[in-house]
C-alpha cells in the first residue's frame, strides 16, 4: 500500500559500476605498461644497432689500414650514407639513423668514419634494424592479445566481487526500505566482512532499533491516555443530559461528543497499532456499500457508480471470441444529510469487511469536506473508489511522508487532529487495500482507494 506514487529514475547497477571502473583501469595499465615496454624496446635495438655498427666499423677500419681491403660489409663514399656523414670534419667514428625502407632492408643505422686525415674516402658500416624492429612489432602484437585475454578472464572476476558488494548493500536497501515502509522489526542482521558495508549496516540496525522503540513509547502512551480518558469522557457526556435545555448545553454536549471522538479515535489507532484488528470479510456491492457510508456523513456529497457491461457482437459472422465493453455510467446520486438516492445497481460485488470500508470511505469523505472545497464527488469503478474535493490539495509533506497523527499539514487545509487519513490508512493496510495520495492537476486532493482482487 503506498500513499504516494513516486517514479524512480532509471539506474545503473553498482556491480555494473565498478565492473567497468576496474576494467578501465586495467585497459589504462596495459595501455601505459605496453608503450613503457615499446618505446624501451624501440630505444634499446637503436642503441644495440649503433653499438655494433661501431664496431664492425671500427675493425673494418683497422683491417682496411694493415691490408687495404673491405671487410665486414664496410664500403667506401656509399651513394647511400646520409650527407650528415658524407663530409665528417674529423677523424672520429660517426652515426646515423636512416629511416629508409626497401623491401627488407631499413630502418637502419650508418657508422662512419675517414680512413685516413682529411679528404681521404671515408669508410662506412651500415646495420639492419628491420628484423629486430618487426620483432618489436610481434612483441607489441603479443602484448595486445595477452592482455585482451587476462582483461576478458579478469571482467567476470570483478563483477562477481562487484556482485557480492552489490548484494550487500542491496541487502542494506531493502531493510531501510522496509523500515520506511513501517516494518519496524525488519533488520539487515550480521554481514560478511569488516568493512564499510557492515559498519550501514548495523548503523541501519541500530536506527531502527531507536526507531522501534520510540514509536512504541508513542503507540504506548496513546493508548493509555485513550483507555484513561475513555471513562471520564463518558462521565462528562451522561452529566450533560442532566444540564438544564439550552444554549449552554447545547454547545457543552457538541463539544463532549467532539472530545469522545477523539478518544474513540486515538483507541482506534492503538488497536491499529497493535494488530489487534481482524477483518471480517463477506461479499458485498462495493456501490451500496459506499453509497451508505457517504450517506452516513451527513454531508453533501456525489457519488458516481460506473458499471461495466458486456455485449455480445450483434452480428453473427463475427468472430465468436469479439465482446465489446461499454462503459454505463449509472446516473450521480448526490447524498444530502442522511437520504442515499441511488440507481441502477450497486456496482461490482467485493469481498471485504463492510464496516471497515465504510470507516475508509467516511474518513476521506470528513476529510475532503473538512480540509477541502466544494464540490466533494465519490467515483466507485469496479474494484477503486476516489474522492476528490475542489480544495487548495494536499501539502507536500503529506504527500511525502503520508499521514501523520495530530498533523494536518497546512494552515489552508483547515483545523484537525490528522487522525482521519491516519485511521483510513491503517484500515486500509488491514484489508490488504492501497491507498493513494495526489493531486489533480487542475486543483483538488484525490484519493484513491484499490481493493485487492
């Protein structure tokens, strides 16, 4: 049973959530440890090419000097070493990348150096990095695959760890909704673990334990001042009649009956309270049922039965499984003091307790004429019955924590003890019914009373 209808906006689960944080995270470390180990590779097969071109130049350089002849694959003045070393200005050893590729060869690195002082043909060595960068290309395509699989073989880990906190914590919400439902002996119990998850936990435990017992010294006192109260009251009430006939006695016995209201109220709410109610069911016309209880206000109200009759299809080559539904709106039967006038029939036969449909519909009936505006019209279709009044509607607060005993709300909504919605609701609960709270969009409280099937 709800008071408000409230939609939630569509959400992502937690497990969903740090699934894909963790997945991330991975991608973004394989990213970062892949070009780490890329551009390392890349810088030390350079650094190993020009090592070993000085090298082979070094003792192509020698061997060229004792005996005159070309070794190693040292050439002299190649058309294709780079002008940076074509003219160098010194004797010394020189490199240089050559980014060229041809087929197989390149990119490679150029050693050279003059044979001997200036002007003389300088020598050089040139060294293949080909292989060892399409190595390098290999490494990075292994790496991409590895860590695919270890990312594939890691995302259901995390989602089942993911999973258990989410069952946790969901663990966690459905309690606290519970509690906030009015289910105050719901609690989320001991929870695996030693974490921030456990620590909600028996924080939510620990709060409806205060909770629980805060509004059983509430429930508690209510009905003992009821019960107390209950006595003298009707005391006062016998002593009125002994009061002489007039203005004074009049105004004394209005308000004794007003204050035995209360009272008979308050006792109504702590057997509520205390589950000492039963229903007792029996199958009645919802319309007449309703019809009654409006009449037994005493005030003016509409009362509007909508009926549901099916017909056969008029015409005989139609499909034998066709039936139209046709909608009669049985004719307003508008209650003035205690005079019900009613037509047609009494609507869709419920099971239910009469009595305490009648309590419902009273209550939210003295409520919209209490707190509302004329004109007050009570719909009964199949199984719902709404009353609407043409008032300033119900305050936010009670449209977000529903009814509260001795709080009306609003200054506008008029004076009152809030126990009539209070009463409605709990007798509401008892019958398995839902009772909702709104507001029209062109003005007015609603509410709407579901039976259940």
């Amino acid at each position: 049973m709800r008071t408000l209808h409230r939609s939630r906006p569509a959400r992502v689960s937690l497990r969903w959530k740090i699934a894909a944080l963790a997945a991330a995270t991975a991608c973004l470390v394989v990213a970062a440890v892949g070009v780490l180990v890329h551009v390392w590779t890349a810088q030390d097969i350079r650094d190993r090419a020009q090592g070993q071109a000085l090298n082979r130049l070094y003792s192509a350089v020698d061997v060229y000097r004792r005996t005159g002849t070309l070794t190693d694959g040292a050439e002299l003045d190649p058309a294709g070493l780079p002008a940076a070393l074509r003219h160098p200005d010194d004797h010394l050893r020189h490199t240089a990348h050559d980014g060229r590729i041809d087929g197989n060869l390149g990119p490679s690195v150029w050693a050279a150096q003059r044979v001997d002082g200036p002007g003389s043909p300088v020598m050089a060595v040139l060294v293949n990095m080909g292989p060892e960068l399409h190595g390098l290309r290999r490494l990075d395509a292994i790496m991409a695959v590895a860590s695919l699989v270890a990312l594939a073989a890691a995302a259901p880990l995390a989602v089942y760890g993911a999973g258990l906190l989410a069952r946790r914590l969901r663990r966690v919400s459905e309690t606290a909704g519970r509690i906030s439902a009015g289910d105050l002996d719901a609690r989320t119990g001991p929870t695996k673990g030693r974490d921030e998850v456990a620590d909600i936990a028996a924080t939510v435990d620990l709060m409806a334990d205060s909770l629980g017992r805060r509004l059983r010294v509430e429930r508690q006192f209510t009905a003992d001042v009821a019960h107390e109260l209950r006595t003298p009251v009707g005391g006062l009430l016998a002593a009125t009649d002994l009061l002489p006939p007039g203005e004074t006695e009049d105004l004394l016995r209005a308000r004794v009956r007003d204050l035995r209201g209360l009272v008979e109220d308050l006792l109504e709410i702590s057997r509520l309270d205390a589950g000492a109610e039963q229903p007792v069911r029996a199958r009645v016309p919802l319309g007449a049922v309703v019809s009654e209880a409006v009449a037994r206000t005493g005030l003016d109200t509409q009362v509007t039965v909508v009926v549901t009759v099916t017909h056969a299809p008029a015409d005989a080559d139609a499909d034998a499984d066709a039936d139209f539904d046709a909608r009669r709106t049985e004719a307003a039967a508008t209650v003035q003091s205690a005079e019900t006038v009613e037509r047609g029939d009494g609507g869709e036969t419920v099971e239910t307790d009469p009595r305490r449909l009648e309590r419902i519909v009273g209550n939210l009936v003295l409520n919209a004429h209490r707190h509302g505006d004329t004109p007050v019209q009570v719909t009964v279709e199949g199984r719902t019955v709404v009353v609407r009044d043409h008032g300033p509607g119900f305050p936010p607060d009670l449209l977000l924590y529903g009814p509260r005993r001795f709080h009306t709300g609003a200054a506008e909504r008029g004076s009152g003890h809030g126990l009539g919605l209070t009463i409605a609701l709990g007798q509401a609960r008892l019958l398995g019914a839902e009772l909702r709270l709104e507001n029209a969009p062109d003005g007015g409280a609603v509410a709407t009373l579901r039976l259940p099937a």
